[in-house]
C-alpha cells in the first residue's frame, strides 16, 4: 500500500525528469496546514545550486506534475515552495485501504537487515536505577520499530557481570555477609557487604590487597570463589528479570562481559599479529595516528599487568555478533559518556575489516526537579524498582478515583498499564539525546503529551463502540470489529478530513523512527493523531448521526483507536479497554 507521500514522491521524480532537472531537496508533510498537507522544497535547493530563480523553477516543475489522482492543482509559495492539497476522495480511498490492511499501511523494509541491539546492559551485584530507563525504554522501542519493518532484530542484554568489583564483594560475602537479609533482599545485602567492604579497603591496606586476591582467584576459577559469583549473577538476574516483567521488555540474548573472557587472549594475539595493535610500555594498545579525532587517544586492550578491560571484550563482542550471530548492523544503546571508549572500538573493527553498520545511540539524562541528576534524599541513585512500583501506586490513586466500582484485579491491571507506560512515555517523547525532568504529576497527566492521555482517547473509543452495541444490537454473527466497518466513506467535516489524513500518515511516520533513531516522532505523532479524534470527538456526533455518517464515523473511530493500539504497542506501551 502506497502512502501519499510515497505517490506524490514519484510524481515528482517524473516531473523533474521530463523538465531535465536533477532529483533535489524532498517532500514532507506541510508544516502549515494552511498551504495545503504535503510541500517540497526542490525548487528552492535547485534554484540556489543552478542560480536561477525558484520560484520560476517551481512553475517549470508544476507545468509537468501530474498528481490529480490524489491532490488539488499544486500551488507555489513563498521562496519557491510547491505545495500539495489532498483531494477528499483520495483521503476516503486511503482510509478505507488502510482499514483492510492488517499493517495499517506501514510497508516493510526493501532491504532487511539482521540488526543486534544491545541495551539495559545493568551491572550485577547493583540494582537498576531510574538511568537504566533510558536505555532500556529506547532500545526497546527501536526493537519493536524495527521488528514491524520486517528486519530480523536480536536483543541482546551486554550484563556487566565482571570486573574488579568482585573482588570486595567476595571479599564482603566471606566475611560481612547476613544472610537472613540475603533471603529478605538479596541485591540490597550485596550493594550493602560492597560498600562497607569498600570502606575498609579504602583505609585498610590488607583489606584492599585481600580483595585484590579474592579476584585474582576467581580469574583463577577457584571453585569458592566461583560459586560466590554465581550465585551473585544469579539474584541479580532475578531483580532485573521482575524488572523487565514490569516494563514488559525481553531479550533474546543476555551475554554477560564474563561470555568473552575465553575469546580475550586471542583478540589481542590477533590485533599484534595485524599490526592493528603494538607494545607501549608494557601493555598492548591501539594508535590511532592516522585519525585525526583519535591521534592523541590511544586504546589500551591489555594492561601491564597482563589485564584485560572493557575495550578487549568490546572487541570480542563484535567478533562473535558478525561471524556468530551474523549481524550486518549492530546499534549500542549507550549513554554519551561512552562516546570516545566507542568511536576507538568501531575504529578497532574497521581496521580488521569489518563492513557491519556500527552506531552508538546516545541519549541524556533523567533529571530531578532540582535539574540535577536524578537521586534519593540520600544522593543515591533511584532504584529502577521503586519507581516503576511508585508509578502503579500512583495511577491505581487515578483509576480508584475515575472507576470506583471496577474489581480490584481489574484496577491493578489498568493502573500497571497506565503507570509503566506514563514512564515510559516521559522518556521516549523526547529527542533522545535531550535531558528531562522527571515529574510526576505531569506524566500521568490526562492532559497534554502523555501517554495517559493518548490511553484515554483508546479508551473513548472504545466505550463508543460498546455503546453502539447497547443502541443499535449487532446482528447474528457480526463482530464489533466488522460492525465499524463501511464499505464507503463520507468526509464532508472538516474535523473528519483532518482526522483521517492524520491517521492515513501512520504508515509514513514509522519508517522514519530509525533515521536517527527517534521515537519522539511516533510519540509526538500519536499525540497530534489523539487531538485530531479529540476535536472529531467534539464536533462529530458518531452515534447520533444519521446514515451513511453515522458507519463512516464508526469507522474512522475503529481505525484511530488500531493506530493509537499499534503505535503506543511499537513504543512499548500498552493500551487499558478501560480507565
């Protein structure tokens, strides 16, 4: 099913072809819909490179469009702007296509990729904190995205499971550990026996080289010392796992960093050998001399002491994802902070001649009211937990309130709905790489750019179909589904044409997640879509209207709520039939 950008897209093309002009600029949605719903600004580009005057260049090219299938004679504006007003038909023809397709729309990608998303990535003997939210809500989402469009996705969870950290915490488990409060809450015991054993290393010199031997025997694989680690990998695992449950996030791989250790030795024989990587001063590290950014910034892949560090696993780690996994693109959903240690790895896997699609997707930070970054009274770190468990609490207040007579199952089930996906939403509304500020009382707002606002327009909708039944029963056989749907549609409002051109961009709007790696696009869009049903809501009796308006209305109702369904479903967020 082709969009009307895609069609007005390729009439354009012709059109500059039989003018004998190059392809240029693009065409997007309007940004006024006063001058019409799509535009382009290829005259305006043109006219600047060839120095010729764009607004003649425009009527040059509109003498040779022909888009009266589907849109009004274009009209040029502006600096040389050609701009495109939909015909009513044509919107009437689109929204009943999109209604029978299962897809909405949305085509699958050309080319699939086999795509290795690496997010959430938590560090064991530490529980999630709000910063981990990020990353998982984003890496998420972008799975979701691409999975619809047809690649094959692989998620993979990169635990940080290893490191000189477990040193003081077999350390603390031989000699500080409770274990009644191991049973109670067994992170918060281990982040406990950590910390103090951390204390007294930091004053006590035995203590800090009898933790430094601790892990040296686990590197060892003394068998104690072992059992220690695993058991820790274990209860972690198990934290983060009633995590996930909550945020309704999987993976399809949890490779900690201690999957690698086997592989390290031979990725750096194989970089000496290369010549990719040299001895300095006793450990083997990566020049990037030719690299202007990286000259000054070498790698180290293994320390003095014979060592290695997050750089050699990162190493190991694109080995396996390309030759095992056989990725030919690989995404790390990782904070700024790793900007350099990344721009040096992907460097690394060009040399060795790697031709896999490296991106780092960064993003900001969760900030406090203060807009500081998000902590406890005591300068901790929020746990993720605490406040994904403070957010249903939160929204079970709101469904108490507005549905007092529902079952308590009921309640908890739409308040889960409402508080995850309000947390969810504050975050993947914004640009990514923005910082924001976490407020409570503004994301589970039923008003403004919030998910439990686009909730409750999924929600209106579906109270007008159960209405429907009550006014008019449905006939032997029908399902409520099929009972929305005419066979023709009637647009003569214009708070029904704007609808349904809002819901007919759908399948334009999703592509456009990945370039760039924005579910604020989708989010905002989903915003824009629920005021659109707002104002069709307000000036478009469904129920009352008489025939044919009354089923046409039915239907542009069934078709917004399944875009509002799959398009909050993409952003990982799910939708209450009740509120």
């Amino acid at each position: 099913m082709n969009t009307f950008q895609s069609i007005l897209a390729k009439a354009l093309s012709g059109a500059l072809a039989k003018a004998g002009l190059p392809e240029a600029g693009e065409l997007t949605q309007a940004t006024d819909p006063r001058f019409g719903d799509y535009q382009t600004n290829v005259a305006f580009v043109l006219g600047k490179q060839r120095g010729e005057n764009p607004r003649a260049l425009a009527a040059k090219i509109v003498t040779h469009l022909d888009v009266t299938d589907i849109s009004e004679p274009p009209s040029v504006a502006g600096a040389g702007f050609i701009n495109f007003t939909l015909r009513s038909g044509a919107i009437e023809k689109q929204t009943l296509e999109m209604l029978q397709d299962e897809r909405l729309g949305v085509q699958e990608a050309e080319s699939p990729r086999c795509i290795v998303i690496d997010f959430g990535s938590p560090n064991v003997a530490k529980p999630m904190h709000v910063g981990h939210i990020r990353s998982t809500a984003l890496g998420d989402s972008l799975a979701r995205v691409a999975k619809f469009l047809g690649h094959e996705v692989i998620r993979d969870n990169h635990i940080g499971d290893w490191g000189t950290q477990f040193g003081m915490v077999i350390w603390g488990w031989k000699n500080l550990l409770d274990r009644e409060a191991l049973q109670r809450d067994p992170l918060a015991e281990i982040v406990r026996i950590y910390k103090e054993t951390n204390e007294r290393a930091t004053s006590d010199p035995n203590i800090r080289e009898a933790c430094r031997q601790e892990l040296v025997k686990l590197q060892a694989g003394h068998k104690e010392n072992t059992d220690i680690w695993n058991e820790c990998v274990a209860l972690s695992m198990q934290d983060f796992e009633r995590v996930y449950s909550l945020l309704d996030v999987r993976y399809d791989l949890q490779c900690g960093e201690s999957f690698y250790n086997d592989q390290l030795p031979g990725v750096v024989d194989r970089l000496l050998k290369a010549g990719i990587a040299e001895i300095s001063e006793g450990a083997v590290v990566v020049f990037f001399r030719d690299d202007p950014e990286l000259a000054d910034k070498p790698l180290i892949i293994r320390k003095r002491d014979g060592g290695f560090n997050y750089a050699t696993t990162d190493v190991a780690t694109i080995d396996y994802r390309v030759n095992e996994l056989k990725a030919d693109t690989i995404w790390y959903v990782v904070g700024a902070p790793q900007i350099l240690h990344f721009k040096q790895i992907f460097a690394v896997a060009r040399r060795e001649g790697y031709a896999v699609d490296l991106r780092h997707v960064t993003f900001g930070s969760v900030l406090g009211e203060d807009r500081k970054l998000m902590k406890t009274r005591s300068g901790e770190n929020v746990p993720l937990r605490e406040l994904l468990d403070e957010a249903c609490k939160r929204a079970r207040k709101i469904v108490d309130e507005k549905n007092p007579d529902l079952s308590d199952e009921e309640k908890n089930d739409i308040a889960q709905k409402i508080g995850i996906g309000a947390v969810k939403y504050a975050d993947l509304s914004q640009y990514r790489t923005t910082d924001y500020i976490f407020s409570w009382e503004k994301m589970l707002s039923l008003h403004g750019n919030t998910a439990p606002y686009l909730q409750n327009a999924y929600v209106r909708i579906r109270s007008i179909f159960r209405k429907a039944d009550v006014a008019a029963p449905l006939s032997r056989g029908e399902s409520r589904r099929q009972s929305a749907v005419a066979t023709t549609l009637t647009l003569n409002e214009p708070a029904e044409i704007n609808l349904a051109k809002r819901v007919c961009q759908f399948a334009e709007i999703v592509p456009q997640v990945l370039n760039g790696f924005r579910p604020n696009i989708l989010a905002n869009y989903l915003f824009e879509l629920a005021n659109s049903f707002h104002a069709f809501y307000e000036a478009c009796p469904v129920l009352k209207s008489e025939e044919p308006a009354r089923s046409s209305r039915l239907t542009l109702c069934e078709l917004t709520g399944r875009v509002l369904q799959k398009g909050l479903e993409l952003l990982g967020i799910k939708v209450p039939e009740k509120m």
